[in-house]
C-alpha cells in the first residue's frame, strides 16, 4: 500500500510511472464551466435522477410516450448516441456559416420563391397602367403615340383610336395647350399650366397640365394631365362661404343702419305734406313716402333671410312649377319658357318659401339678362356623392335655371354674390346674396357657369339635413 501510494505520488525512487485518473464528473456539472452546462452528446439513454419531475415515481414516468424523453428542460436536444446521429456535409456547414452574423447570431435565409419576388422588378407598361394620372407622349409635331389607361378614361377615346392624331383633337379649345406643348419641346424645358378649363368629349372639365420633353435624342414629349375638376369644385365652395359669411354680417348690418331712419323720413314727409298750401307740391313728398316705402320693404326681405326655417317634406317640382306660373305671367312675349324635368326626384326636407324666392330670384335675374328675346330652361337633375359646405352628401337634387343671354361679365365672376354687386343699372344687387343666404340655410349651395350663349345657375341642394361625412 505505501509502495502503490509513492509510485502515484512521486515520492518514492526509482523509475516511476505516472498514473492519473481522469477527474470524476458529475453530470449537470463541469468544473470548467457553468453549474448547469451538460455534456453535448449523453453516453446514456437514461435521464438524469435531478431531472424527473418532482413528486412522481421514476419508473412510471419512463412507461409512458418516448417522446417525453426527447424534450430537455433548457432546449430542445437530441438524445442519439454520437454514432447514430448524421453526418453534416461540408455543404450544409457551409451554408450555416454563411447565414450567421460576425457576432454568431444566425441570420434568417430567404427562401428561393421570397428572393424571386423581390428581384423581379415590374414592368414600365405595368407601372403606367396602374397610374391614376392621365400621361400621354406625343411627338415633334404633337401627335399621340402612346396613352396609358388613366389618359384613355379621361379623353374618352382608346390608344388604337388615338395613335397618329393631333391631342388638340381630344382637348378643346386647344390654342392653350398646343402652345404650352410647343414651349416645351422649343425651350427642353418642363412647363406646366393649372386650370385649364376644356371640353373633352362632351364635358367640361378643368385640368391640370405638364408638359416636359424627353431625355433623349428623339423629339418626344411627355404631358400629363390631371383632372382637377374637384379640387377647383371644393376650392370654389369653400370661397362661396367665405363670400356668403362676409355678406351675411354686411347686409344685416346694412338693414339696421338704412332701417333706423326710413321710420323718420317717411313721418317728417307726411308732415310736410300736411303743411304744403298747394295740391300740386303733394307729388314730391309722395315720391319720398314712397321710396322710403321700398327701401323698408327691401330691409325686411333682407332680415326676413336670417329667420329660422320652418322645414317640411315636399316635392321640388312643386317649387319650379310654381315660380313657372309667375314667370310666364312675367315674361315678355319673345321670352321662352321650356322645362327639362327628372320625375323620378325623391321628397326633400326644406323650407318651402325660402327655396321658392330663392329660384324666384334666379329665374327674374336669367329672364332680365334676356331682354326681349331668348330661352328659358328649368330643369332638374339628381347628383351623387357631391359636397356641399365641405359635407358629402349620398344623393344631392340641382334645380337649374339656364338662359342663352350674353353671360355674366367677367370682371363680376368673383363677386357676383357678393352684396350690392349687379350688372345692371336698375339692380339692387341683393338678389343673388339673398337666394345663396336662403340656400345655405337650407344646408344648400347655389354655384354658376357662364359663357356667351348658355349661363346657367344651379340650386343644389340635399335630399335631407343628414350628410355622411368622409
């Protein structure tokens, strides 16, 4: 025994030979590592005693699935023997190796379908096509060479149709926009124009253009076109009520302040007419009772507008048919009346006598702009999905009142509702300020279109007060 104990420690002489025993390992535990760390490949099929659920009996639980044996409680392992477990080709490690980060973190591969998909690029005609801007190129002398799907719907007419034609042929008046196309291509430089009011097809429409010529060699050009019909629609609404507000405080402000003296005047005239010593003189003060008479009738009308409104249900026809009525007993003889009714209009939910002097008002402006001569249209039409005063309504009724007069003056476009404007010398200039502000109580809009030849003003207006906002 101390022979056998010198030869292990190296105490004893002589040639010794050195016996070390491999250190004892226990399992879950490692002297060079974490308490927790495990062997990677188990010598063993049985698990661990530490490692049966506490409070059950081991050898139940080794009864049961084998695959209870397959799960370990710090990660999913494989509990083959290091013999039975598969061989990694040097391919397969490679690929590990190369969809691993610097810092060891594995890095998601994309699968073949994924990364064809995104290296798949769209094509030209495909991205043109899904456009909502309408673009169109032309050559040197302005003829369609191509248009995409948004510039077919807009112009009306398909590409087969419209290859090799002039696009003055599609857009008219076309003086404007030829010569914004001629800059472009002159000058090689993008030139743009907004609000270019045009007849395509059989509408009237307002676009936006942008001419700009090609990067190349070859004289071709590129314009776009943007239908900007609603955007001046809103933008037009929303200076319509800023208009009718600005009008509203002048014109009530106006009526108190003419009001107040129009009692005196009329008074001290009847006065003076007691003290007058002859017949005769009595005339003059008669035309000053009279006038204040008219100004205190025109006072009242104006604060009439601002009364609440005493709403029912009712056709609009019946509005048209009875301004008709008083019209045709109004008009002069060269004047025709003609209507153009939609009879299937559902009821609205309005103040009937507001909407009556309304129209009323707009039918006397259209017949006096007439003169002795011309036509007269009423008609009526449903719109959907319209705003009115920044609402958006389903379904919106127009009551439309058109002449063939000489139009509107230009230098009244802007103001042309706005109080004490008129473009006759024996208007008022309160008719139009009074039916907008009977209108708009009414949750409704009068807007207008005027050429020589066919000015026509529309009485818009919801089927009811209820508007579904967007």
């Amino acid at each position: 025994m101390e022979y056998r104990w010198q030869r292990r420690c190296g105490t004893g002489g002589g040639a010794r030979t050195e016996i070390r025993t491999p250190p004892r390992r226990l399992f879950g535990w490692d002297p060079n590592g974490s308490e927790y760390d495990r062997p990677a490949v188990p010598t063993h099929r049985r698990r661990p005693r530490s490692a049966y659920v506490a409070g059950r009996h081991p050898g139940r639980q080794q009864r049961r699935s084998s695959a209870i044996f397959g799960r370990d409680f710090h990660g999913a392992t494989d509990l083959n023997t290091e013999s039975e477990q598969p061989e990694r080709s040097l391919a397969a490690a490679w690929e590990s190796s190369i969809t691993s980060c610097s810092t060891g973190v594995p890095v998601r591969k994309a699968s073949p379908a994924r990364s064809s998909r995104f290296a798949r690029a769209p094509s030209s005609d495909s991205i043109l096509g899904g456009l909502t801007t309408a673009v169109a190129v032309l050559s040197a002398d302005l003829e369609v060479i191509y248009l995409n799907a948004a510039a077919e719907v807009l112009l009306g007419v398909s590409l087969r149709q419209s290859l090799g034609r002039p696009i003055g042929q599609f857009v008219l008046p076309p003086d404007e926009l030829t010569t914004l196309c001629r800059r472009a291509l002159a000058d090689r430089l993008t030139y743009g124009c907004r609000e270019l009011a045009a007849r395509v097809g059989e509408q009237e429409v307002i676009l936006d253009c942008r001419a700009s010529p090609s990067d190349g060699s070859d004289e071709r050009l590129l314009l776009e076109l943007f239908d900007a019909q609603r955007d001046w629609q809103v933008r037009r609404e929303a200076e319509s009520l800023a208009q009718q507000r600005l009008s509203r405080r002048i014109i009530r402000q106006l009526a108190h302040e003419v009001k107040n003296p129009l009692g005196g005047l009329r008074g001290a005239a009847q006065l003076l007419e007691r003290q007058l010593p002859a017949i005769e003189l009595r005339a003059y003060t008669d035309v000053i009772i009279a006038e204040a008479d008219r100004l205190a009738a025109l006072v009242d009308g104006i604060l009439k507008a601002g009364r609440p409104t005493q709403q029912e249900k009712f056709n609009v026809h019946e509005i048209t048919e009875h301004v008709g009525r008083l019209i045709e007993a109004e008009k002069p003889e060269g004047v025709v009346l003609a209507r153009d009714y939609d009879p299937s209009l559902p009821l609205t939910l309005a103040d009937r006598g507001q909407l009556i002097q309304a129209f009323l008002n707009l039918a006397r402006n259209a017949m006096q702009a007439l003169g002795e001569s011309g036509q007269l249209i009423f008609r009526t039409r449903a719109m959907t999905n319209c705003s009115l005063g920044g609402q958006k309504h389903r379904l919106v009724l127009s009551l439309e009142v058109e002449d063939n007069g000489p139009g509107v003056p230009d230098d009244l476009n802007e103001t042309i509702f706005y109080p004490l404007v008129t473009g006759r010398d024996t208007g008022t200039g309160l008719g139009l300020t009074i039916a907008q502000e009977l209108v708009s109580q009414n949750g409704g809009l009068i807007e207008y279109s005027s050429h020589p030849g066919a000015t026509i003003f529309q009485l818009r207006l919801p089927v009811s007060n209820e508007s579904d906002t967007s």
